[in-house]
C-alpha cells in the first residue's frame, strides 16, 4: 500500500517504499519488454499486482518479492487506456479499436 512502481529505460521494473525510499525489489524484464514499452495501468489483486503495458504486454507479479508469475504478450499496438469491469479488463488502443482480456 506505500510503493511506488517504476519502469526504467534500461526495462527494470522497481517498486519503492515511498514512505522511507528504500527499494523493495528489481526485475529485469529486458528479456520480455522493447524500449518502446510504457506502463499503461497496473492492479492490485490479493497478494498480486497485474500490468499493462502500451504494446498489449502483460504481467502478473508477487507485489511482496517481484516474483515474475504470469507473462502474456497479445500483440497489441498504442495501448492507450485500460479498465476494469467484473473479470474482464478492456484494453484501448489509440486507433479506437478495444480488446476484452478476461482475467
């Protein structure tokens, strides 16, 4: 409930503690990001934090250790919006196209 998660341009995903600074984890996600990807949205989902990324990437993470559980890359471009409604999430891609992920 006090981090801060940020994507540097080298793709390591950090989280913050931003009530004293410190670090809780990093990972190196170079292997599955481009340097054309962005964070668009991210969730909180019990123990789990779920992100989407501009180039229709997904990740679902431990937000306690950063443990990478889930991957998906949907081929998407312009990923600009992402919502949530029920067990779907709705992607919207800058072209005004949508796509429905379901959780």
């Amino acid at each position: 409930n006090n981090s801060l998660i940020t994507l540097g341009n080298n793709n390591i995903l950090t989280s913050y503690n931003i009530k004293n600074k410190n670090i809780f984890w990093k990972v190196d996600l170079s292997k599955f990001l481009s340097n054309k990807d962005t964070i668009i949205e991210s969730y909180v989902i019990n123990n789990n934090i779920l992100i989407f990324f501009s180039t229709g990437k997904i990740m679902q993470l431990n937000k306690l250790n950063g443990d990478i559980l889930f991957k998906q890359d949907l081929n998407l471009k312009d990923i600009n919006l992402v919502t949530a409604r029920g067990n779907y999430f709705i992607l919207n891609q800058s072209n005004g196209k949508a796509f429905f992920y379901k959780q």
